[in-house]
C-alpha cells in the first residue's frame, strides 16, 4: 500500500492523514475476536481506568497475541510509516490497544507523543510517528481522538508531567499555549468505521474526550521510529517503550486471512 | 412566537425541539456581559467543579441579575413552554446557568430531570419540561447536550442517586438501560450558534461529556412547570427546587434590547 504524492503532501502540511476502510470487515472480525482475551488478562501490560476495573489500554500486544503479531508486521500499516519516514529500516517503539470502554472511557489530556518520546526516553529526534487503526467505529459520541491540524510544525512544545489525571502519566501541554494553537488550526476529529486509519507526526497536538455512550472506541496505535533515532534512556519498561530496535520484516498482504484459513485447517 | 403544528408534532414524536437563531447577537452580547459577574459571585448559587474552582452552575439567577430577571419572563422561551405544556399557568421550578468550563467541564450522566423532580422535590406528573438557551455556541467537541431521541415515551425510569462523580447530586440511570435505549434510538447531539434554543421534554434522557476545548459551553436552562403541578415537598433549596408558583406574566418580544436602551440613556 502506497501513499500517492498528495497523500504524503497532506501529511506534511496538516500532520495527519485519514484513510477510511483501509482493512476489510473479514480482517476486523478476526482483530476484533482476540480483544475479549486480550483485555481478560490479569498483567502488567493490560492498564485499568482509574478507579474501576475497565480496560484503558494494553501494552506490547505483538509478543503475546498472535493475531497481533501479524499486525505489527502488516504491509498496511508498516508501508506509509516507511514512507514517511523516510527509511525501511523502522521498528516497533510502542505497540498498544486503546479501550475507552463504553461508559468508562476517560478524557487523555491535549500532548504530543513526542514530549514523551523525548523526555522519558530520550528519542534524540521526531523521526518517529503514529499509526492508528480503528477497531471500532469512532464516531462524535465515543471520545475520538481530537487533533489540531498544523500543530505539529511548531515542533516540541513545553509540557508538564501530569500524574493525576488519569491512570497512565502524560506530558501534557498547558491552556494558554491549546487556546492559541486551536485559534489558528481549529480542532478536526476523524471518524469512520472499523478498518479505517489515522497516520499522524509524533508532534501533532492531540486529546480524547470522555465516551458516555454503549458504544466502545478500540484503537490500536503502532508508534513507528527510525532504527537510526532508537532511544538512548531505559527508564519505562520495554514493553511500553521498546528496547528492541530490530527492523520490522513486513508480511505479505493477506496475512491475516492466510492465519484464518490455517486455524480452521488444523482445526478439521 | 408560536410553534407551528408540525413543530408541536415533532416535539411529542422526538421528545425535543432545536431552533437555530432564535435570540440576535444584540441580544446575545446583553447576556453575555453578565456571565463574568455572576460566576464572581461568592454565594451558595454558584456551583464549583469537584476539585476546582471553575464555575458548573449558577441557579435562580432571574432574583440577583437584572438581564436574567427578563430572560425569565421571555415571550420567546415562555411561550412555546404553554403551548407544549397545554397551559398559559406555568412557573419557573429552576433556573441555572450550566457552564461547562473550557478545558475543565465535567461530564453530567444519563439522567431524566423529571426522575430528580419526582424523587427529590415530589412534582406530581411530568407535565415540567427544559428550555435551553445556548448562550455560547455549541459544537461537537465542547460537551454538547447528547439525547437519545424518544426515550421520553418510556417514562420515568429507574434510576439511583449519583452523589460522587460530580459536584451535583444526580438520579442516573443504570447502563444497563442506557444501552437498550440507544439501540433503539441512537444519540443526537443538536449544534448552534448562541441564540439557538432546544425545548425537551422532562422524561428525555440526556447526557454531556467532557470539555477539553478552549471553547465554554454556556447553556441557560428554563424549567417550566404547570402550576397546578406544583412540587409537594420542600427538601431542596428553593433557589434549586422553587417554592414560589407564581405564574409567570410575559414581557413584551423586544424587553431585552429595550433594557439596554434605558440602561444606555439614563448614563448619558
């Protein structure tokens, strides 16, 4: 899957590109199956909501599901982050399921990912990025995720450890230096069905909202880097900022399908 | 200004009404120069946010603001009140300001307001309804109203009383319920400049996330009631649950602009 001249064009310029349906239903419901298991799991890599045992997010995935695996290795997801970036020779910094499960979901503040790229590990530059695929629809009820377009040129803004808010400890950004950057770039939130993708830079300024509704908003994020910018401080364990800087092999394109057909196989 | 036929109709279907525009931004501007002194105000009325001091609420605003005293009496609001209540007796059982602070406005839960009328102030029959009256605009990403359309024609619900995840006690309804009703009638969330007014009904569920926008999501509430559906017990505030059931006289359509007119010629 390659992005086309205007497709890397809009990246640059607005810090994000949306692409719908990017996989098939068939491919969603093979994802989607392993969540119930995933989530069930009593360890340190599946993160609760503060005060209640909802799901907020689950770490590493790619080494101990195997669908997941697949996943991390997807021509899909892996192609536009090379790139973008520039480079094939990228590997995994983080891999992560994000629940906001219906009802419970709570806010994440307004940051970048790179403040914390840079200040708890030491990435020495913004060569790295997001991919996030949607396990579920995201729609305007269900706490999207909220960018605002063009913030990512103003390259790393200050931020300050928030360790209360929520469960996960975050650099967020304070109000004064949201207020003007929304005064100039506004605020988008894509939406769309399960299978659908959201590149954006490791500096574009983004937050989520709470989710009231039934409905929960799954989205599993690959954060991408250059093998030539690996972090240089261990401070987080490597399941939450990967140690393991090995270039990522790409699958072929129906991996995923493939590993269906051979489950029900051996299981005839 | 009177609802038409087909405007009282989609009222009974839906269980709300939007009308964009309804107040000018002369008007508009009147209003909102008051909002900084009332939130000033150090008095039981002025509700904080948990663990903050932006302002969630202002209640009975009409008996200590000369420009809320006109907007209480509004032939605008009033008037489509009697005609979807049946009744030119109605008073004001509430009367708030909900602000929904930019950056720090706190969710309000699945509720019904007539579940809190029945349960705490002993109204009668739910023969109340809302009037809101967007005094900044509202947009996707500042917390807006979420209702789920036709959940009025179940009733009054079950529901328990929330006394801990905000500053204001609330009769919640169970998740359980909350997605049976979305099932069936999905969420809406109606949009608008200031000015615009929403009128639903006293047993239409309803809903607000969080604001992380810079954007303040100021909403006046009208709680209109018959007066011969008068409330029987006296446990709250009458500043929050009326005890004065004096019907309301209308004002004449241009009262607020006449206001500022007076205003402007007795400083001359």
């Amino acid at each position: 899957m390659k992005l086309t001249a205007d497709q890397l064009a809009e990246f640059e310029e607005e810090g994000f590109l949306f692409l719908p349906r990017v996989f098939s239903p068939d491919e969603m419901d093979l994802l989607n199956s392993q969540l119930g298991r995933i989530f069930a799991e009593d360890r340190p890599e599946v993160i609760r909501e503060k005060g209640s045992s909802s799901p907020r997010s689950a770490f590493y995935v790619q080494t101990w599901n195997p669908v997941f695996a697949l996943l991390a290795r997807h021509p899909r997801l892996v192609e536009p982050g090379m790139q973008i970036l520039s480079s094939d020779k990228l590997y995994m910094h983080q891999f992560k399921i994000n629940a906001k499960a219906a009802f419970d979901g709570a806010v994440w503040q307004w940051h970048q990912d790179y403040a914390t790229w840079f200040n708890d590990d030491d990435m020495p530059a913004p060569r790295a990025m997001n991919i996030a695929l949607f396990l579920a629809e995201a729609n305007e009820f269900n706490g999207p995720l909220m960018f605002i377009p063009r913030s990512h040129r103003r390259g790393r803004l200050e931020a300050g450890h928030d360790v209360t808010t929520t469960s996960y400890p975050l650099w967020t950004i304070d109000n004064a230096t949201i207020t003007r950057l929304v005064e100039e770039g506004g605020i988008v939130a894509p939406k769309g069905p399960p299978g659908s993708i959201l590149l954006f830079h490791g500096n574009l300024v983004h937050a989520s909202g709470s989710n009231l509704t039934p409905w929960s908003r799954w989205i599993l994020y690959l954060s991408l880097n250059r093998c030539d910018n690996a972090i240089r401080r261990f401070k987080r364990p490597t399941w939450i900022a990967n140690r393991d800087f090995t270039p990522i092999e790409m699958l072929p394109d129906g991996c995923l399908l493939d590993y269906r057909r051979a489950v029900a196989t051996a299981a005839q």
